[in-house]
C-alpha cells in the first residue's frame, strides 16, 4: 500500500458529476488518503459521508433542476463552465497555496483543475463520468466545433478563455488547452465508451464505480402488491415536459405495471392531473432502489441513467431530449437493451408498446443478462483506486 498522501478533487456543482466520483473517493479515504473535495456549498452535504474534506464556494452555476438553459447551446454552457472557473479559482488557490496535494484528480466540466494543477505543478487526472475524446474527435465533431468557433458567442468565450489562462501564467491557444491528451479515469463501461478503439492512450478504463452507501440506501421499496415496476424519469434538467409524464400515466392506467415517475422541480405534478391509483410521482426518488426493482425504465439517456440501467439489467425506453443523450440513446438501441422514441412522437399507446416489448423480449434481457455479469465483474471502485494512486508521484 502507498504512503498516505494529499488528493485533491476538483468536482462540479451538479448532483450528475458528483454522484459517479462518490465511491471512488471513499475508497482513496478507506486507503489512508487525506482528501479534499472541492465542490459548491449546496451539495458538499453529497460528499461529507465519503471521508473527504468539503472545501466549498458560492457556486455560478444553476441548481441541477434550476435555471440551466433551455436550449443547451454549446457555447451558453461553456461559458457558464468558463464563469464557474474564473470565479472559484481564486478562492481554491487560496485553499490550497499552503496544503498544496500531492495529486489533483478532476471532473470533465472542472475547468479550474488542470489550470490549478499547472499552477501547483502536480500532475492532474481527469475522472470522467461520461465520454473521453478519441483519435479523430475533432474531425467527427467539425460541424459542431466550427460552430462553437465561429460564432459571436464562441468567439467571445475563446477570447475570455485566453485572458484566463495568461493571467493564470498558462500561455496556451484555449482550444489546444481544452483539446490536451491528459490521463483520464473512465467511471462509464467501455460499451458506452463511441469509438473505443480509437480512445486517445493515457485513459484508463475501470467501468461504473456506483457507490456502495448509496447502493445500501434503498429509500423506496414498492407497495404491497405492485405489479411490474416501470420508472419513469427524464431528469433534472431539460425535463419540462409533462406531457410525457401524462401519456404515461395515461399509457398504463389500470394495468399491471406499478408506474414511478420521478419529474424533477420544473413540473409541477399537481398539473398532471387526478393520476390512475397504480401511478406514483415525486419530485425526487431513490433512482437506485426503484432500478433494483423495476422490469422497465423511461429514461432521457442521460449517462447515468444509462450506466445505472444496465447496472441492474434494465431495459429502457430511451427518449432523448438535448445535447449528449441523443448519442447515448443511439448506443443504447445498438447493444439491443430497449427501444427508443423520439420525444415529439409520444403517445399513450405508442409508449406502452415500446414499453411492453422492451420489457418482454427474450434477446434483450439476455443482452442485459451478460452485460450486467461484465459490469459486475470488473474493477470498479477498487480499479479506479488503483488507476488514481498510480499517478501519485
């Protein structure tokens, strides 16, 4: 075993980056690891029962089921990212100038990481818990990226960037800066992983690492008598459509399927109207608990919800509504685990078909079968220690 040293992670303020990061900075805590976790004061109650040391800020960034914007623009969202570092790096630099880590890990949409890692001269590793790029990422993405480049809005974002970085000491183009080959941690399974072939070297691929707390919470347990489980959840971001929520409760009343929809702080669920008597909501749920239960999931194919569905051998109905869920859900209909709807299509029976065979078809609960037994048999949280230690000088 290591000497026990000083691992800093640099989070990001939304409960969907946090929660993949969770078990793996446990374990580095079991292991002996002093850890500091540095994340928006709204959520460090997310990170206290790890181990870590909370060190919190005023974050920019909206609340994950608050005021993001409606159409995910690139730009709007990098620059919102681009704010969130200029504004807290300061305040971490503060922190850290006299109890610099030996080691800093970071979330994908941190931008503050590598500059404070450059800044301390540590090495730096990303912990993804989404895609990692590939060999060929720029070219397959050209349209996007000339967009981003181009524009007013992305043009504006590359010049602040620049200003960023120089009066951080970093004299680099904010495009090459951003497009760097760093070592990276990968919390997804390989399958989820497009063009893993063509993974850029340095990734070191560990699979899902759901933490175990939050596996043992089990904070809903269906009621006497449910029948089939089927959870219904887009989200907590671009989920402002209840007009999903209500085709599916229209779509299964007075069925055997016991229906939990989970519709975030955007819907309002007493405008969904009298609901059938076998149709639950709730702003929030235990995600893990229904999944663990559940024979079906409506999911936006977000990643993890995509991670966590196949962790229990879910099939899904996936309905993308922004930004990387369209891809996810494409990955999803190729491994033949479920069935996948465009949004604007929705209807009460079209939904209970998709439903009725994702849930029934006997080639996808094998496809699960076997990749559930892959999930489960990997590193995992262990791995991904492993992977982080490595890195300590």
């Amino acid at each position: 075993m290591r000497t026990p040293r000083h691992i800093a992670m640099i989070g990001t303020t939304t409960p969907s980056h946090i929660y993949p990061s969770l078990g793996v900075i446990a374990e580095l805590v079991r292991r002996g690891h002093r850890v500091s976790y540095a994340v928006g004061d709204r959520l460090a109650g997310l990170v206290e029962p790890t181990g870590a040391r909370p060190v919190t800020y005023p974050s920019t960034l909206p609340a994950e089921d608050g005021d993001w914007p409606d159409n995910p623009a690139a730009e709007l969202v990098t620059r919102m990212l681009l704010t969130e570092a200029v504004t807290t790096l300061p305040a971490l630099a503060r922190h850290f100038d006299d109890d610099r880590p030996d080691l800093l890990i970071h979330d994908v949409a941190a931008q503050a990481g590598p500059v404070l890692a450059a800044r301390w001269n540590v090495p730096a590793v990303l912990l993804s818990p989404t895609w990692v790029p590939w060999d060929g990422f720029e070219q397959d993405n050209a349209e996007a990226l000339a967009a981003l480049h181009t524009s007013v809005p992305g043009k504006e974002y590359h010049t602040a960037f620049a200003s960023w970085l120089h009066d951080s000491g970093i004299d680099r183009d904010p495009w090459e800066w951003l497009g760097a080959d760093r070592p990276a941690v990968s919390l997804i399974p390989p399958i989820l992983q497009p063009h893993l072939d063509r993974v850029r070297p340095g990734v070191r691929h560990v699979g899902p690492c759901l933490d175990p707390a939050r596996l043992a919470e089990r904070a809903w347990t269906a009621p006497p008598g449910a029948g089939r489980v089927l959870l219904v959840s887009l989200g907590t971001v671009y989920n402002d459509r209840p007009d999903i929520y209500r085709a599916a409760a229209t779509a299964f009343a007075g069925t055997d399927w016991h229906v939990v929809m989970a519709v975030g702080r955007r819907v309002d669920p007493a405008a969904l109207g009298p609901l059938p008597a076998n149709v639950e909501v709730h702003r929030g749920v235990d995600q893990l608990a229904v999944l663990a239960a559940a024979s079906a999931f409506v999911t936006h194919a977000g990643m993890g919800s995509c991670v966590e569905a196949l962790w229990f051998g879910v099939p899904t109905v996936a309905i993308p509504l922004a930004a990387e869920q369209f891809g996810n859900a494409a990955i999803l209909a190729a491994l033949g685990v479920g069935e996948q709807l465009a949004a604007d299509r929705v209807s009460p029976p079209l939904l209970r078909v998709a439903v009725e065979s994702a849930a029934s078809r006997a080639e996808i609960a094998g496809r699960l079968a076997g990749i559930r037994a892959v999930l489960h048999a990997n590193g995992g949280i262990e791995a991904a220690a492993d992977a982080v230690e490595s890195f300590l000088p």
